[in-house]
DNA sequence: AACTAAGGCAACCGCAGTTCG
DNA sequence: TCGAACTGCGGTTGCCTTAGT
C-alpha cells in the first residue's frame, strides 16, 4: 500500500563520507541528475539513504559552492536577512549564491553571534542587550491569533530591529553591494523578493547538467577534487549536457 | 611533548509540508 | 479522500582541528 519505504536503515551507512563515496556520487549525478533522491544511492551504488546524499550533494559536492569564510559583505547580509527572516537559513542562503544554507548557519552560530553579543546586540532579537525587557513585554500571550498572523508577526522587523539594522549597516558598510541591505525602508522590497520563490534561473540551473565551461569557471571546487584523488572523474561525459546560463541567454 | 579545552564544521535527527498511490 | 512516503528545512550532535597550558 502506498510508497516503498524512504530506505532500509539498518543498511544505510552513517558518518563521514570517504572521498570514494563523493566520487560516485558526483560522477551519477553529472550523468544522470537527481531526479529522485530515493533512487540515487541504489543507483549509484552506495550504501547510503537519499537524504544523506542529498545534504552531501548540497552542502559540500555541489560545482558552483564557494569555498571558504564568507566576506564581510556577505555576513552584513546575512545580518540584515535574519533580522527580518529569522532563522529561515534556507531562504537568507538563497540570496547568497554559493552559499548553503549549512554554512550560513554554522557560520551564524559561530562567528556572527559572538560579534553582534560584542556590540551588544541580542543576535535573535537584534536589539540592543540592555534593551530586552521591552522586547519580552511586546508579545500578547492571551490575545487569539490566526496562524497568518502568527507569522506575519514573527517574520516583520521591529522598529528597534530596524534601528539596529541600520546602526550596523552604517558603521560596517564600506561596500557598495551592502547598499541592498542598508536601506531599511527597502525592506519591504526585500522581502517581496525573498517571498517570491519563482526563480526560474535557479531552477534551470540546478534542472540542467553543466558544461565544461562552467566547470573550469570553478577551479577550486575542482582543485578540491583533486586533493580527494578523484581528478579522473568522467567529466566529458559533462559535454553531452546543456548549461543553465547557455539556456538563460537563448531566453 | 603531552594533555585539555574550545572552536568549527560536517552530518544526522526529527518535524512539517507536499506529493503520490 | 486518506494515509504513507518524499522532500526540505532548522536544530542538534559529535568529531576533528587548533590553541593554550
């Protein structure tokens, strides 16, 4: 009745992935894509579930990931989409090309946190430390409200947040490409795009397999490949296929 | 040089919404 | 229409590396 079963767990393995589990891994979907994640590691014969090689794919194995810390203008976005996002990582990542969302994550827990506690910002509130009791007494704890509004209200920035938005955005901003972020009564703007989830070049890049141009243009990823050993991976095989930014200029 | 603590990151877990038989 | 599986997301954990003693 129904589906099969997402996976057998008692055969799936758990745990780092070896640098021989990443090389069937990207060589299948090069060739194949992902067009269910359940079939991929029967597939491409590993003992993994699909999810994990979903997060593996996404998080780590993906061409066009960029490698490293995030730049000082990518964290001043980062700071500004959590203000009015939260802790949708998913959706602030989305406006990071690059970026996964794991990583603005980790990167959020580990290095952003502490610097906004430095300057005396609640990183989850984004209001002044000193300034918390103000914020506790904002919530309406018997009033009734439907689940729409429930979210409307936990997603809009405060007043106060905009205030500490704006305080940041001006003491850090020394980049043209914060500009974005810095105008608070963008805001809604922002939004807007962030809410509209119909991203057709998205789509069409991660629906299309890749060139070979689009493969030399991310020399590091495949520089990392090659500190795997896995330098002799099929990529010819890549030819056959179509590139989303090709598709994109014929449109 | 050896040990310990802290930091950083990859990966897993579990939930919620969506899809499909 | 219902229920089970699939997918994606956010939270959490655990391991590895690095810094400090």
């Amino acid at each position: 009745m129904g589906r099969q079963p997402c996976c057998d767990k008692l055969k799936v393995k758990k745990g780092p992935w070896t640098a021989e589990e990443d090389k069937k891994l990207v060589a299948f979907i090069l060739n194949n894509g992902h067009c269910c994640w359940r079939a991929v590691p029967k597939l491409a014969g590993l003992l993994r579930c699909g999810k994990s090689c979903r997060l593996r794919w996404t998080n780590y194995l993906r061409p066009d990931l960029k490698r490293g810390l995030l730049t000082d203008a990518e964290e001043k976005i980062v700071i500004d989409l959590h203000a009015s996002l939260g802790n949708r990582w998913s959706k602030i990542a989305s406006k990071l090309p690059g970026r996964t969302d794991n990583e603005i994550k980790n990167h959020w827990n580990t290095h952003i946190k502490k610097k906004l506690l430095k300057m005396g910002i609640d990183p989850v509130t984004h209001k002044l430390l000193n300034d918390q009791t103000s914020s506790t007494a904002m919530a309406s704890p018997n009033s009734t409200v439907t689940d729409d509004e429930k979210f409307s209200k936990k997603h809009e920035p405060l007043d106060a947040e905009k205030v500490i938005i704006n305080t940041v955005s001006q003491e850090e901003s020394t980049n043209p490409q914060q500009n974005c972020s810095n105008a608070i009564d963008r805001d809604e703007q922002v939004i807007g795009c962030l809410w509209d989830d119909d991203m057709p070049f998205i789509d069409k890049l991660w629906s299309s397999p890749i060139s070979n141009e689009a493969w030399e243009r991310s020399s590091e990823w495949l520089l990392d490949y090659q500190e795997f050993g896995i330098g002799d991976l099929e990529l010819g095989r890549v030819e056959s296929i179509g590139f989303a930014d090709e598709q994109i200029k014929l449109n």
